[in-house]
C-alpha cells in the first residue's frame, strides 16, 4: 500500500503529516524504573516507522528497542549515521511553536570575529535590542559583568546558557556594547515572547555596470515567511531588478510549500508548472516517487542570474532552491561550502506528545542532479564577515557578490584566510531541516 495517496501527493502544501498513534495493547507489561509509559508507547511507535519509512531502512543498525527509554535515544541508535546527520525528534509542542515563529528571548544570534570579538551577527525586528538600536556588527563586550570572549575561544556552550539564562519571558540580562562610534553602551533588556521576521533584509542595490539588484536576507521557510516573500517579491517587481542576491548564509531550510512559493517568484511566470523538484522515497515505496512543479505567485520575476551568500549552515530547503533553479538560471554561490542535505523528511505525528523527523526521501533537480552530501561549493570563499551590517558594501560575502554581478567572474583578490565562525543562537535550528506537508496521511 502506498505511504501517500497520488492525489494528496500532487499538492504539497505546508501542515502536519498526520499519522495515527498506536492503540494500547491489552498486554500487561512491568515499566522500568526511570521509563515513561508515553515514551515507551512513542518509542515503539518510532521503532514501526522507522522500519517503513526510513529511506535507509535497509542500513539501519541492529538495535532492541527495550534497550532504549525514549524515541530520542531510539532515533540517536536507528540513524544511518554514514550520512544521516539530520533525523530528529521535537516534543509537538516544540514543533508547533517553531513552526509559527513562536520564540521567546532576545532575539540574537552572536559570533567571533578573526579578532577575538564577539559581534552581534543577526538581530531579528521585534527584538527588545533592536527598539534600542542595536544592530548587526555591533561589538558585545561583556554579558551580565562577564567577557564573551574566553566563552566562544573555548566554545563553551555550556557556560554561555548558564550566563545568558533559560527561554523564560522576564530573564533579564545586561548588555555592555561598543557601538559602531567607538562608545560603549549599557543596555539591560529583558527575554520576551513575539514571532521572528524571516525576511531580515530587502533592499536594491544599483550596480556600476547599469542594473539594479534585488538583495534579500531570508532566514527560514516557515508559513508565515510567505506573506513576508510577498512584499519582498512585490518591491522587487516594482523597482524592475535585472539580478537578485539571496543571502541563507544561516538559513537551515523549512517547509517545501514556503520554498516551492520561494523559487516561483525567482524563475517566473514563463516556467510556471516546469518541474522544480523530483523527491524519490525508499525501494519499497518507489510508487510514491514524485515530481512537482513552479506555481503560480503575484510577483514572479524574469531574471537570467542569481548569486547566493553561503555558509556551513545554509541547509536542505536553501540548497535545494540553488539546486532546483540551477536548470532555469545561471546560480553562483559566494561564501562557504553548504552544509550538504539533498535529502528531506516528513513529520511523524504521535498523538501530542511527539513529532519524528526521519529521513524519508532524496531531493533532486529537473536534471536529475542531486547527492551533494559534500555540499555545493561557492565560485570563491569568503569569510562570514559580521563585523558588517547586512547591506553595507564593505561586507565582504556582498561586496563579492556585487562584483560578480558587474564583472561576470570573482574578484581577482587572493584567497582570504578562512575559517568556519563561531556562532551561538538563541533559536532552535533542527526543526529548519524538515519538509513538511499538507493534510497527507500515511495507509495503515
């Protein structure tokens, strides 16, 4: 029997994948002491899923699931860990608060620049910080009376939660900055709860060669990013872009309704219902094996070029958008290396306890390419330079970009020294990871 009906397939629209929990058995069995009948019931339910739906079910290590206490440490043990790095499992409230952008803290993200600095490198809008100015580059001395720096040296991460306190609204920290000036600013700012803008910048940039480019700083593909790509889409439109630069340096993908929407505006109206993407499911299940198609969206574009600024932590649903267009466009990276996922998952539902996020299927383009594990190499590296804000010409991953769009190749400056940067964030990354589909249901 199939995994999805052929005409839910067809949709692809953004929601849960709702699967049925397991009936109670009418055994009785003895719970170990420290073990959660719940999480025994979820484990068991996982180990089913796993064996069916897993797209590496035939590599999935020998494993007794009574030896394990929950679907974590279950997941942890079935991984097909020669390339899974992904499969995962979030508390269904987790997921649901990510999937809508629910967050609670300051709404950050910090990294250390080549001069042992921390920086703030990402700063959403709702932030508390942002009302007060602060802004990207912006050089983070000291933490509650505690230096940063030693922290993210040693890359202590447990030192850095302890300090800057738990996800709870009211936790209240104190900032010493040094401002863009050269002043330090004091701000003390309280952790609060409001939803992330996904859409950090759009901007246009006027290039010396005559065009005009779009500049979009896109953060994660969730629902509510689709109102925002509207505006973004539409200000594009109106300001007659001849070239776009899409910045996912720390996008980790998201939801294939939101990147489907994504890539329509960028490849246009000309190619509405061309395949976009090919997604093969498991031996067993290769009757599910599906291609869907650019949709129709109120702005779409007509450009011949796109630049990404990439980095180690540009993931699935972002590189799948450069992998998906690369037949349609003339796509160049500039930055690092991808994190290297074409492959995807559906989310598991068990009653309200739980969401599995296996590996299900690979990802492939129009062209049938796909399987960069390695990830997609950029035309140049260049450094995640933070010391920057996102639409100042000196940063160095845009600069380049801009280049490339006046001159057709990279800039003939050297190699920089590079190194991967050392970030800590507040938000959840592992949900970024996961396709998620509309109103499917798996045949029992």
């Amino acid at each position: 029997m199939s995994i999805l009906s052929q005409a839910s397939m067809k949709r692809y629209l953004f929601v849960i994948l709702i699967l049925s929990a397991l009936f109670s058995s009418c055994k009785k069995e003895i719970t170990p002491a420290g073990y959660y009948p719940v999480d025994i019931e979820a484990r068991d339910y996982l180990y089913t899923k796993m064996n069916t739906y897993y797209l590496w079910y035939d590599h999935i290590p020998a494993v007794v699931k009574e030896n394990y206490k929950d679907p974590y440490e279950l997941m942890d043990a079935m991984r097909y860990k020669a390339l899974d790095r992904w499969s995962f499992v979030l508390t269904y409230n987790e997921f649901t608060a990510q999937s809508q952008g629910s967050f609670v803290g300051h709404g950050i993200r910090f990294g250390l620049d080549p001069t042992y600095k921390v920086r703030i490198v990402q700063i959403y809008n709702e932030s508390p910080l942002y009302a007060k100015g602060v802004r990207r580059g912006w050089i983070v001395k000291k933490l509650n009376g505690t230096d940063l720096a030693p922290i993210f040296i040693s890359g202590d991460n447990a030192a850095y939660n302890q300090l800057i306190g738990p996800a709870q609204a009211g936790i209240s920290n104190t900032f010493l900055f040094e401002m863009p000036d050269g002043r330090d600013s004091t701000i003390t700012t309280q952790k609060s709860s409001f939803t992330l803008n996904t859409v950090i910048v759009c901007d246009t940039l006027h290039l010396k060669s005559g065009g005009i480019a779009g500049h979009l700083v896109f953060d994660q593909f969730i629902p509510p990013s689709d109102a925002e790509l509207e505006a973004a889409f539409a200000y594009f439109k109106e300001n007659n872009i001849t070239d776009l630069i899409v910045d996912l340096r720390y996008n980790g993908g998201g939801d294939m309704n939101v990147l489907t929407n994504m890539a329509s505006y960028i490849a246009g109206a000309n190619r509405f219902d061309a395949t976009f993407l090919k997604l093969s499911f498991n031996t067993m299940l290769s009757s599910n094996n599906e291609n869907f198609n650019f949709t129709t969206v109120s702005s779409p574009l007509d450009l011949t070029r796109m630049i990404v600024i990439c980095t180690r932590g540009t993931a699935s649903a972002s590189e799948d958008l450069i992998n998906g267009l690369k037949p349609y466009l003339d796509v160049r990276c500039i930055g690092d290396t991808t994190n290297g996922k074409p492959v995807g998952m559906l989310g598991i539902k068990f009653k309200t306890s739980y969401m599995f996020f296996p590996i299900m299927f690979s990802v492939t383009n129009a062209d049938d390419q796909g399987d960069f594990f390695s990830g997609i190499p950029p035309e140049k590296y260049v450094p995640d330079d933070f010391t920057h804000d996102w639409s100042d010409r000196n940063e160095l991953c845009l600069k380049e970009a801009i280049y490339y769009l006046e001159n057709g190749t990279v800039s003939p400056k050297g190699a920089y020294i590079y190194r991967p940067s050392v970030l800590f964030s507040e938000k959840p990354e592992r949900h970024n990871n996961a396709y998620i589909l509309e109103n499917q249901s798996v045949n029992k």
